[in-house]
C-alpha cells in the first residue's frame, strides 16, 4: 500500500511535487484515516505562505530527499480542512469505519494517535503536533458533531474553518473596537473582498446596529462582490482614494486578508490618524509583500490568530457556549451560502496540483467552492 501526497516548496509556493511513499504499520495507540475529500481555498494559500511563522508545516511534515545533497527545495504540506473514514486501528476507542472531520494533508491516507477520546472526538497527540493549537489537532465524530449535515459537507469543508475566522473577526472587533452605543458611526473595510473569510466577516459585521461594511476588491470581482448584498459599498483596489471619509469622533477599523502591503499603505494613508484599529488576517495575495507596519500611517497592524480568541471565549463562555453561538450564526450562514457559491469536484492528484496553481495564481472564480480528493 502507497501513500500519494500533493507537498510544496515552503520557498517558493509554486514549485510542487505528487510524492508517494510506502505506508507503514501501525504501532499501539495509533489509527490510519483514508482521506476522502477536503476544501481548497485561499485560505490554504495563506497556511503557507504564514508556514514558517505560524508552524503550519509542522502538523504534516514532509519527507525530505536526503540522498540527493543538490536538492535546494525544502518541501512542506499545506494543511486543509476535509473529511475521512478510520480504516485501521490501533486504538480501541476509535473503531474502524468511525468518519471524521478535521485538519488533513492534501494526501490519500494519515497516520494519527488520539487521545482524550470522548463520544465526539478526539486529539491527535502524536508528538510532532504536541505544541499546536488545539483548534487545529481536534477531529471530530461526525456521527455526534452538531454542525455535521451528511447533505451538506461541502459547505463546512469550504465554509467552517473560514467561518471560524469570520465569526472570530468579528467578535474580536466587536469585542474590542466597535462600540454598542447605536448612536455610533463604525466603518470596517475588509480587503480581499469576494474571498470567502472576507464574505463571512461581512456577513455578520453587517448584522451589526450602526456598522457599515466596505469591500476592497478587484475591479474582476467587483460585480461579485457587490451582488452578495452583505457590502454595503464596494471599492476597487485602484480606487482607494474613494473610500468613506472618517473622522477622530468615527470608529474605522480595517481587516487586511489581502495581505498587499500597497494596498495596505493606501488604506492607512487615506485614514491617517482616523484609522482605529488595522488587523491583519490572512495572505491571499500571497506574491505581494505584505504588510508589518513600518511606515505605514496610522495605526500598526495586528495579527490575529483565530485560535487564541477560540480559547479566550472558550474560557469565558465555556466549549458548549462557544459551540451554540458559533452554530447559531453557521446555520444562518450556510442556508445563504447557497445563494451564491457552488461546489466543484476535483479528483485525482494531477487534477488536483492544477488546481492548486490556479488558485495560487488568482484565476479561480470565487463563486465556486473545490472539493478535492487525491484517489483518482
């Protein structure tokens, strides 16, 4: 039995390899999950290009080639969100057949070791993951998960990690930026507007009293971008300059998932001081140097990781808290996203590679949502 895997250059993202190595036997404890489908988006895009700061090449390490000493690429796995089914086990508490749902390798088959195994999942405690977030190395039982609907697993492929930066974003400037007061004016500008973390965060800021959304796009996703109705302007990257005016009294928060420093520096010098608050969440320009705060107008950019305000607000409003209001607003979301996205099957892992250096390059359509299995 052989194990095919799609791994990249962590140097420079468009150089890939389809890698197959034997399998091995499982030792105690362990169990072998076959990697049925999984989501591509650009949010794997940005997994990589923040794989060395954020370690997200060390959930999947990649085989090196040793015996070659001219070899200059260091090869990775770009992480994804799918689903897979146990095949062998090891483990006792994870019976053969058991289907899952969590963090994957673009590969055909993974050797995992639960642990803290209860009725609605379990951890991968190998010990390469140990010093992870635990967001990323929890799998979920779908027989016994609440957000799990057997019709709709493509949605919370492409739709529930992105959706879990969405709901956190907003959160997070909820929490931290924008004001209850109703008497408030809130602008939030969200670059890399028709990407699908963006199209969330949109989504729920606009539910909020007194806050206005604005999407930065492309002038070839503007049209798009401005037909989801959860925008409530739409401004092209070449038009910066007629962005919403703000003041010292606003509050103007902006979300960079673009991650272009240009694009970056012309937000912050339209606001200037105006600006309350730069976050920066994601890559998917990921070719254009991104954007750290030297020189920039305004106040300097933070990062946010997700996983932290995961934990903060599992701490404050305990695991079934956080569950029941994330669902809340995922049902809501998930019925919407059928107005727009539809699924596309890629299958295959030459079909597969293609597609992930058309997604590299920006020529996928944002309406659509991959699906993707390495098994031909």
């Amino acid at each position: 039995m052989t194990v095919t895997t799609l791994d990249v250059d962590r140097k420079q993202l468009s150089t890939t390899r389809i890698f197959t190595e034997p399998d091995r036997p499982l030792v105690d404890g362990e169990v072998r999950v076959s990697v049925e489908h999984f989501a591509l988006t650009s949010n794997n895009i940005t997994y990589g290009v923040f794989g060395d700061g954020m370690r997200y090449w060390d959930f999947f390490p990649a085989l090196q080639d040793t015996e070659n000493q001219d070899v200059a690429n260091l090869w990775g796995r770009i992480p994804v969100w799918g689903f897979a089914d146990v095949i062998d086990s090891r483990m006792p508490a994870v019976e053969v057949g058991r289907r899952i749902y969590g963090y994957l390798p673009m590969s055909t088959d993974l050797i995992v070791k639960p642990g803290r195994v209860d009725e609605r999942g379990f951890v991968d405690t190998s010990e390469h993951r140990s010093a992870m977030a635990a967001t990323y190395n929890r799998y979920m039982f779908t027989d016994h998960d609440p957000t799990y609907r057997a019709d709709r697993e493509a949605q919370q492929m492409v739709l529930w990690p992105l959706f879990m930066t969405s709901f956190m974003i907003d959160d997070f400037l909820g929490q931290n930026v924008l004001e209850d007061d109703v008497s408030s004016i809130a602008t939030v500008v969200i670059s890399s507007a028709s990407s699908k973390t963006a199209i969330g965060a949109a989504y729920l800021l606009a539910r909020r009293t007194g806050v206005t959304v604005v999407g930065l796009t492309s002038a070839k996703n503007a049209d798009f971008v401005r037909s989801l109705d959860c925008y409530h302007r739409v401004v092209t990257y070449d038009q910066i300059g007629d962005l919403p005016s703000g003041t010292a009294s606003d509050i103007t928060a902006y979300v960079d998932i673009a991650g272009d420093r240009a694009v970056t520096h012309g937000v912050h010098a339209h606001y200037q001081d105006d600006l309350s608050y730069s976050m920066v969440v994601g890559s998917t320009h990921w070719d254009a140097p991104t954007a750290t705060g030297g020189g920039l107008a305004g106040p300097k950019p933070e990062f946010l990781f997700a996983p932290s305000q995961i934990a903060l607000r599992s701490k404050e409003w305990g695991r079934e808290g956080l569950d029941q209001r994330v669902g809340e607003s995922w049902r809501r979301f998930s019925e919407w996203s059928g107005s727009w996205m539809k699924v596309e099957q890629t299958t295959g892992a030459v079909a597969v590679e293609k597609l992930y250096q058309e997604l590299l390059a920006g020529r996928v359509d944002p309406t659509v949502g991959h699906v993707c299995s390495m098994r031909s």
